[in-house]
C-alpha cells in the first residue's frame, strides 16, 4: 500500500522566521516522485516543490527546500522567511506508476505577523 | 494559460438525489483525475483518465457514482443517489501526461453538501 502520513495537523509560525513541516510515505518501489502541494483557504491546491527519488540533491524553489532523507522515506519541507501569504493548508504527496498520486492528510500552517 | 474549470462551486442536494459536475482541463492536457476531498483529510483519488480512456478507477464507488470524458477534453462526474457521506469537494486537475514528475493543475473545486 501507498501511503503518505503527516503528523501535525496544525504549525504556526512568527512572520519573517523559519518552520518545517513534516512528512513520511511507505513505498517499496524505486522510483517515485514526492511533491509539497500548498492550498490556500480559496481551495485551488497548487504545487510548492517535487522531488525525484533518484536525485540525492534537495530540491530548492527560492524560500521553499526539502530535507529527503530516501533511508527514513521521510520528506520534510522548510519554509524560510515566513510570509503571511504562506499561510495555507500543506499537502504532502506521493507519485509512483502512472502519476497516481497519494496525499497525507495535510497540516494547516498559520502565519502570525 | 487559461486554468482548470470546474462548475458548479457549490451545491447542495437531499440524500438519493443525483449530482453532476463538470470539469474542463487546461487545452493540450492529456490527464485528467477526479479527486474526493473530504473536510479534514487530503485529496482521494476516485479516477483517472488517459485522453478518453480510464486508467485507474480502483477507488470509484461504481455503485453510485459515474465518470465519462468524451473526445478527451471535458469530464463529467455524476453521483446517483447521493449519500450523506459523499458531501466533499469535489477537485478535477490535470497533467500533460503520464509521466511521474508531471505536475498537476487543481481546478478550484466543487464543494457538495448532501442533507
């Protein structure tokens, strides 16, 4: 079975500072692809940041960076220089055989200014 | 680039009434999928569409619930009869293709509440 888990339901953090939002999957294929999906209270989801498995490189999108350690299957995301604009439901997700992607359930990140 | 289109928004329906929505991919975009969103959870897979064909329907309540996409281009999810656990929004997204990096285009959503 696929599987995505996200252990915090909820993250806050202070405007300009740093946070990390956590996530593990459960995959015994090879080759997969993981994705940060971010959806604002307005619901249209839209991607933050993917990474390939293959590639031992984090991935890197301006304040936006992962942490993939392959061995834990874990798949963390960090925001630095937190905005109020980032506050947003957090949807990590998975994607192995032809694009089926697999979500956690999600954490809410609230940005206090 | 013009994004996903889904209609209606909203919609709210008695229990064993019937449900259509509509979802128009972004031009070009060969993949299309339905997701069910229950309030709380992440997105849930209901079908897959390759061009015209079905390409994963493994978590479709068939029972009830229908998806066709004609010509390739827009899809049509129907629900009949709805169930009060099947109020949910409802995401239609799509891809250039199969390929596993693709990214998917989330439409905004429609958000059923079945009484």
């Amino acid at each position: 079975a696929q599987t995505v888990t996200q252990s915090q339901p909820e993250m806050s953090v202070q405007e300009a500072e740093t946070v990390t939002l956590s996530c593990t999957y459960d995959t015994s294929e090879s080759d997969y692809y993981l994705f940060w999906y971010k959806q604002p209270p307005s619901r249209q989801m839209i991607l933050v940041i993917r990474q390939e498995a293959y590639k031992q490189q984090n991935a890197t999108e301006n304040r936006f960076s992962v942490n993939f350690q392959k061995a834990a299957k874990s798949f963390s995301l960090k925001i630095s220089d937190s905005q109020l604009g980032d506050a947003a439901m957090y949807f990590c997700a998975s994607s192995y055989n032809n694009n089926d992607m697999r979500f956690g359930a999600g954490t809410r990140l609230t940005v206090k200014p | 680039e013009a994004g996903v289109a889904q209609s209606p928004r909203y919609k709210i329906i008695e229990k064993r009434q019937s449900v259509a929505f509509w979802c128009n991919p972004i031009s070009g975009h060969a993949t299309l999928y339905w997701y069910q969103q229950i309030l709380g959870q992440g997105p849930k897979l209901l079908i897959q569409f390759q061009n015209n064909g079905v390409v994963d329907d493994s978590q479709l309540p068939k029972d009830r619930f229908s998806a066709e996409r004609l010509k390739g281009v827009d899809s049509t999810l129907k629900i009949q009869p709805a169930k009060l656990e099947d109020s949910a929004v409802y995401l239609c997204a799509s891809s250039p293709g199969r390929v596993n990096y693709n990214e998917q285009f989330f439409g905004p959503g429609t958000r059923l509440t079945v009484l």
